[in-house]
C-alpha cells in the first residue's frame, strides 16, 4: 500500500513536470517548483530525523537523542539543535528549548543526555 502510494506520488509529480515541458514552462517548473521540492525533501529528512539522533547507537529515554548546538543553528533547524528536551518535555515551545536547557543542562547530562557543540554542558565537538 505505501508504495502504490509513492508509485502515484511519483507518476503525478513528474507527469506534471512532463506538462510543463510539453507547454514551454519547462525550466520555470523545474527551477522554481520541481528542484526546490526535492531538495526540502533532502533537509527534512537530515533536520528531523538524521542530525538530533545521529549516532544513537544506545536506546532509552535520555541517551537516543542529543543536544548539539553550532552558530546559527537555532535559526537554521528550528529547535532541533535541543532536541532531546523536545523527546524528554514535547509540549514544550521550540523557542522555549534553550532557556530551558541552561536550567536543565547539569542534571540532564549528569543522567546521559550527550551535549555537544557550544551547548551548556558539552563535552566534545559535535559529531556529524
């Protein structure tokens, strides 16, 4: 069933691609609508589920995830730099997650939460 659904996905994506060359809207599809879908496709899937769980080689409530924090990255990925308050207190704010993270940060890593980059607490760089 899901991959009909891909299947289906895939054969309306690019028959409307295909229409848009037919009818000399080529390359505006592709630049402003085909290419730009593909590649949010590409930073969705590294935003929320590679970078806030890469290397959860370790399963339980404060080890799956992290909090790795570089320049910008509260702007860039939307609260996913603090990503393990989001699994340990999700009805928290995105925006609330650094302010409570400088509260939080002692007893959270002293219970295994790995901190890295420039977040309070931190204990190496970050690993990409």
């Amino acid at each position: 069933a899901e991959g009909l659904k891909q299947l289906r996905f895939w054969l309306v994506t690019h028959g409307v691609l295909l229409v848009a060359v037919l009818t000399g809207f080529g390359w505006p599809a592709f630049l402003l609508w085909y290419l730009p879908s593909r590649l949010q496709v590409g930073w969705v899937a590294l935003i929320f589920a590679w970078y806030p769980h890469h290397r959860g080689d370790k399963q339980g409530r404060y080890v799956d995830t992290r909090v790795a924090v570089f320049p910008g990255s509260t702007f860039l990925i939307r609260g996913h730099d603090h990503h393990a308050l989001h699994h340990l207190f999700p009805r928290v704010a995105h925006y609330r997650l650094p302010a409570m993270w400088q509260e939080m940060a002692p007893d959270l890593v002293a219970k295994g939460v790995r901190a890295e980059g420039r977040a309070l607490q931190a204990t190496g760089p970050i690993v990409w």
